[in-house]
C-alpha cells in the first residue's frame, strides 16, 4: 500500500512558530471516536504523497515554508520514515500529529515535534488545557501545549 493523501496546505496554527506544510494522510487505523476526519479512514482515498511528488512540492515552497506536518502516516512506518528524511535533507523541520500515545522510536529520530493522543471530544484539543493531547518540541524534549492556549 502506498502513502496517500487527502489534503495539502500550508498552515500557520498546527505547529506554533513555523510556516508549515501539511499533509492529512489516509488510511487511518486509530479511529478515535467523535473524529473530525473519518472521510480520511478508507486508505484508498486520495492522492499517492510520492517521494518524487514531495521534492516538487519542497522546491516550489523553498524559502517560503519552514516545517512539514504529517496529519497521521504512521501506520505506514517505512514509508513516512522515507518521507521524514527527504525533508530532513533539505533542512526542513518535520511534525507527525498521531492519535497514539507512542510512535517508533525510527520515526521519532526524524521527526522535531510530536503531538500525542486519541482526540476525546470531552477532553478538546491541544487549545483546551484540560486536553489529554501532547505537543511535544522533540528537540528541548518539552510539552509545549501552552503555546495553543489564547
């Protein structure tokens, strides 16, 4: 199976302090409950994120974007670990958002911030500091949750 994608933009809010390119990946398998994304589930949908696809799109946002988001993919460990180098190569930051409590060790060495947990509707997200998520800076090895509260 091949990494694909459902949407592709640049955001500002996601990683705090970055010009950000994401990309929401399907084929989720976590299924958190109250999900805002299930269209993203079917790991059919979608466009294939191609390494070749990724350079195009780094070139075009050279100087412009400062980090690459991964909105999930890691139920494709070989894949976004690839994806995570590419970028690690051309001097980007790199970001995995995960509904896990835990990722690969091999992906976690690529990627500068982490954001942890199953999104639970009563808890909110990282804007909520009562969230059960966590943004991770991977590099001071601090949650960083504060910068998403107004």
């Amino acid at each position: 199976m091949r990494i694909r994608y459902s949407e592709e933009q640049v955001v500002w809010l996601e990683v705090p302090g970055e010009t950000t390119l994401a990309y929401t990946i399907t084929g989720c398998t976590v299924g958190c409950r109250g999900c805002h994304s299930v269209e993203t589930w079917p790991a059919h949908r979608g466009e294939i994120l191609s390494e070749r696809y990724l350079a195009a799109q780094l070139a075009r946002y050279r100087g412009l974007i400062t980090c690459v988001l991964f909105l999930g993919g890691e139920w494709y460990p070989r894949q976004l670990l690839q994806l995570l180098k590419q970028v690690k190569n051309e001097g980007l930051k790199t970001c995995l958002y995960t509904g896990l409590e835990s990722i690969d060790e091999s992906l976690k060495e690529q990627l500068d911030y982490l954001k942890l947990g199953p999104w639970m509707a009563e808890r909110g997200g990282l804007e909520n500091r009562g969230s059960n998520q966590r943004f991770i800076n991977l590099r001071t090895g601090m949650t960083e949750n504060y910068k998403f509260w107004s």
